[in-house]
C-alpha cells in the first residue's frame, strides 16, 4: 500500500433539516464526498483538499440546485491534519447489524449476545463504521451467502468492515480490499489487524482505472458498496474481466432501482435477492444463466 497523502480536509456545513440528511448525502456522493458528520440541523461532508477546486463547488451547487430547486446555505472550511479518531469517537456507539453482527468501537467493551460476531472499528474519516444504511443492508446480505470458499474483491473499502466480515463470517480465501482514498486505504490496515483479520490485502487503488487488472486474479464474489456513478462505469468492466463472478452492492438509492433494473438486464445479469433500508438498497446480480 503506497503511504498516505496529506490528511487536510476541507468541510463543508450544510444548515439543512435531519430529515433531509440520507438526501443530500446520497447526491453528495455522486461528486465524489464520502465522509460525513450529521449534526443538529447541519450536516457536515468531507474531502480531501487537492480534491476542492472552484469547479468542485461549482458542480455541487449544480447538482443541489438540480435535485432540490435551490441550493442551501453552506460554509467552506479548511480543516488541518487533526486528530479525527476523537472527533468520531464523540459520535459514535456500537451499531447492531443484526442479531448476528455489532460494530463496537475498538478497546470498548458492550453487552454481546450470544453468538454475535464483533467487529470493532477505528473509524477515522473512512466511510464503513455501520451508521450508514448501505453498510448494514451489504451486511445482511452476506449473512445469508455461503461465504467460506469464495475468492472475493472489496471495492471502496472504507473502513474494511466488509472484508473483515466476510472473514468473520468463515470465508477462507485471501481477499483484496481497496480504496481510493488514502487515508481509508490505511484505517482500513488498521482494523483488519484490530480484528484479527488475517489474509486481507489492502491497497491505494482507483476502482476505475486499476480494476480490470487486478480482476485477471480470479474474483467470484465482488463487494460493492460505493455510489452510482462508480457502478454504472465499473459494471461492464466487471461483466467483461470476471464474467461468472456474482456482485453485492449498495450505494444506490431506491428512485434509481429502475435505472438499476436496466443496467444488470443490459450487462446480462440477473437480479437475485434485493433489500432495502430508508431509502436506500442493496441488490445481489449474477450472470444470467
């Protein structure tokens, strides 16, 4: 994994009503923010700063205004390297996926039922702590797979919570886990060896221009919980590098399922099992037979 770049930020403060949060994070990420605080009445995103530019605003604004009819107030700040573990940490508590699954803070201790699985995050500012919903339904979903013999790609890692979970859920094989971003590529290393995680592979790579090699190895199963744009441009090149492989994403939300539906039809997928949560889904594909 290369060394991570420089981990200034800048945030952006949106003063919108809660009720709107899952809304604007959703078109948010279709311009690349992945990282966000949601606080009384103002919901604070994220990026890194070589990725801010006057262009940057500007296509925000215009995806605001398009979406919504207006674009509401909002603050730019410059956010030095900080120490954002004790920023999170003021935020978070233990999510439980389901009755097999809690997220827990790592060198915390809560209640565990018997036979729950525990995976404990030190978020930083990676996306994957399970507060959001497309976290939880990818979960879910891998529950209910037999995992233990499948050769699997996770692709906008985040945090790592899904790889470390495919560990934790038996799967046997090594798994590639990657993420654009640097400072989620490195958090992501931190939690596999705080879970115990062996044979997980991270590294600092773009889904988009690296993929195509890196599926050459062999992947069945690729884990994908990103944003639309992303998988709308790397679907094809998964259908056409890992032809019998199944994909598990998320990141889409349920107004765009019948763009979804045309996308997997187009690329000759079948839908298996698709759930949903809020507003938003996660959906099984595989090869259509």
């Amino acid at each position: 994994m290369q060394p991570p770049k420089s981990h200034n930020h800048i945030e952006l403060a949106f003063e919108i009503d809660s009720d709107l949060y899952e809304l604007y994070i959703a078109v948010l990420s279709q311009v690349g923010i992945e990282y966000f605080l949601e606080e009384d009445r103002k919901l604070l995103a994220y990026l890194p700063e070589n990725d801010w530019s006057t262009d940057k605003e500007a296509s925000i604004k215009i995806m605001l205004q398009e979406t919504f009819g207006s674009v509401p107030h909002f603050t730019v700040t410059f956010m030095a390297d900080r120490n954002w573990n004790a920023e999170w940490e003021a935020h978070l508590q233990p999510v439980e996926i389901s009755d097999r699954f809690l997220i827990i803070q790592h060198q915390k201790e809560y209640d565990v039922k018997p036979g729950q699985i525990v995976i404990a995050i030190n978020p930083k500012m990676s996306f994957g702590t399970g507060y959001h919903a497309t976290t939880r339904l990818m979960m879910r979903q891998m529950e209910e797979l037999d995992l233990a013999d499948r050769k699997i790609m996770d692709i906008g890692t985040g945090t790592g919570v899904l790889a470390i979970a495919a560990r934790k859920l038996g799967n046997k094989n090594p798994i590639l886990a990657f993420d654009n971003n640097a400072w989620a590529a490195e958090n992501a290393v931190e939690n596999v060896e705080e879970n115990d995680a062996a044979d997980i592979r991270v590294e600092l790579l773009d889904a988009e221009e690296e993929l195509a090699a890196n599926l050459e190895e062999g992947y069945d199963l690729i884990l994908a919980n990103i944003n639309k744009n992303v998988i709308d441009r790397i679907m094809p090149v998964i259908r056409r590098h890992a032809p019998t492989a199944q994909v598990l994403l998320s990141g889409v939300l349920v107004y765009d399922e019948p763009w979804l539906k045309q996308l997997i039809k187009r690329l000759g997928y079948t839908l298996k099992k698709t759930i949903y949560e809020e507003e938003w889904l996660s959906a099984l594909v595989e090869p259509a037979k």
